[in-house]
C-alpha cells in the first residue's frame, strides 16, 4: 500500500495565507520614541556624570529599551510673574537679573507676565540674556489681581515652541499660587490637572517659587492650599518647588544657584514605548540608576503618542 500523499497544493497556500493573516493581525502596536527631559540630583553638591548604561526605564513592570541619553542640549528657559504680586517684588529683580545673564550660551530666555488668564509675553527666546534681563519690570499688584498662574501657563503652553525631542523646556513660574480668576478658595485649583497634563505632553518642566501677593494672600488656608498646588505642579512636570514657610524670602539667590545647578546635570531620555491607541495616553514610567545616592525628577506621567 502506497503510504506516500502527496500534499494538495491549494490546501497549503490556503492555510500559510491563514497564518500570516493572523501573524500580522496580533502583532503589538509598533514602540514609538518617547522623550522625556531627567534631572539628576544628589544630596548634597552636584551629582557624578549619569552614563547611558547607568539609566533603567520601567513602564509598569516591564523595564524597556533606553535608546538615547543625552547631556548638555539646549535649553528653553521661560521666566513668568505672576502679576498679582506685590510691588514690593521687583526688589528681586537684581538677583533674577544675575540669573538669566548666567546662563550658558545654549540657554534661550524668555519673560512673560501672567495676567487675565493669559501670558504677556514681554520677551520671547532669546540668547541674547542682557536682552531678556531688560524685560523684567515691577508687577502691578492689586492691578493684576484678576491673574491665574494656571490659565497663564496653559496659555503658554499652547505657543511653546515644538521639541521634537531636539531640546530641554522648562518654565521658572514666580506666583503666590493664588488664583484671583476663578476665586482661588477651592484646595485644588480646577485648572491644575489640566496645566500639569499639557506641560508633560510638552515635555517642559514648571519650575516654582513661592512670593505672596500682599494683603489679598493674607488666609492661612488659602495660602496652604496655593502652596499644594505649586508644589503638585513642580512635582508631576519633573520639577521642584521653592518657599519659605508663609513668609516672603529675604533673598532668591539660593533658589536660582540651586536652579542652575538642576539645569546643568539634564539629560534628554528616549526610550520606545507601545503606542498610546487611537489618541495617545499618559502613563507612569519610572527612571532608576544604581549610581549611589543619585536620584532623578521626573514627570509623574509621560504621553504615549498614538499608535502607528
């Protein structure tokens, strides 16, 4: 008996044309590059250099591939004041003025004024520092005091200059976190979420300094709360936020050497990452390094751009 059949060749392109349909109906969405900007910091003094093979990258619990660590790229620096602050401010100035005409040369300054939700650009990105200094002018105080830091940002934001993972973005925010717009009672400021999700779609981290606003920011939990949201704000863009109890501080010079000194150990992290379905999504990612005592800001959520 003939044992040998020979296999039917129709049969057999019907079931590899099955196999590959459905081969190429499971595979996962394509990884896309995902550039977030990380600040490494030590615990006392500068940190060591941060080497490429010194970074890992969770997204959940599964640890993915870093695919570039940069250090030393331009840096998109944006100053805003909030303009409800009291006059009494501009006595800063000098020491904010030694602050923008510091930084290195790949550093672009911008100033704006935050008033009626919106951002007054008084000066945009320039390299030219002693041009950006000249821009800075006393607040108007209690002419201002329909201001929202908030609403201010997120206008901003909305005209930041694209990235394309080519640059570092930060936004120095000087405000007493009150925002006179919406009444500024609530414990969290209904624009906050909002501002926090658009920075880390930007990538840009929201830098803040605590400096009350006069007597308009006089109630202890009005004051307790605005400080959370400035706090919030800083922590969920990768940032850090700066104040002195309730009081105003008798010098922001500390505060900017310490700026200086974040700014200068950035790097720029790109990792890929599963696409974020039809219209993107945010999601937590965690950076870790073994290198002793050294820890990283981050966002508290990266975008996930939409899957391709």
């Amino acid at each position: 008996m003939n044992t040998n059949v020979r296999p039917n060749p129709v049969r057999l392109l019907l079931v590899a044309s099955l196999l590959t349909f459905t081969s190429f109906t499971t595979l996962p969405a394509r990884a896309a590059d995902v550039t977030v900007t990380v600040t490494a910091a030590a615990k006392k003094g500068a940190p060591p250099p941060i080497k490429k093979e010194d970074v890992q990258v969770f997204q959940g619990k599964e640890r993915v591939q870093v695919a570039d660590w940069r250090h030393d790229g331009p840096l998109y620096l944006a100053i805003l004041i909030d303009d409800s602050l009291d006059t009494e401010a501009a006595s800063q100035w000098s020491d904010l003025r030694a602050f923008i005409n510091e930084q290195p040369e790949n550093t672009l300054v911008a100033v704006a004024y935050g008033r009626n939700g919106a951002a007054m650009v008084a000066q945009d990105f320039t390299q030219d520092h002693a041009l950006a200094a000249k821009a800075l002018r006393i607040p108007l105080g209690n002419l201002g005091a329909f201001s929202s830091p908030y609403l201010a940002l997120q206008d901003w934001l909305k005209r930041w200059p694209s990235s394309a993972g080519d640059h570092r973005s930060s936004i120095l925010l000087i405000s007493s976190g009150i925002d006179y717009f919406r009444g500024g009672f609530e414990p969290v400021d209904p624009d906050l979420d909002t501002t926090i999700e658009r920075a880390q779609k930007e990538n840009v981290n929201i830098w803040t300094i605590y400096y009350p606003s006069g007597h308009l920011s006089n109630g202890y939990f009005r004051v307790f709360n605005a400080q959370s949201n400035l706090s919030r704000l800083s922590e969920e863009t990768g940032a850090e936020s700066y104040y002195l109890s309730f009081d105003r501080p008798v010098t922001l010079k500390p505060y900017f050497d310490e700026l200086n000194l974040h700014f200068n150990n950035q790097y720029l992290l790109t990792f890929g990452a599963p696409g974020g379905g039809k219209k993107g999504k945010f999601e937590r990612v965690r950076v870790i390094t073994e290198v002793p005592n050294v820890q990283f800001l981050t966002p508290s959520e990266v975008f996930l751009p939409p899957s391709q």
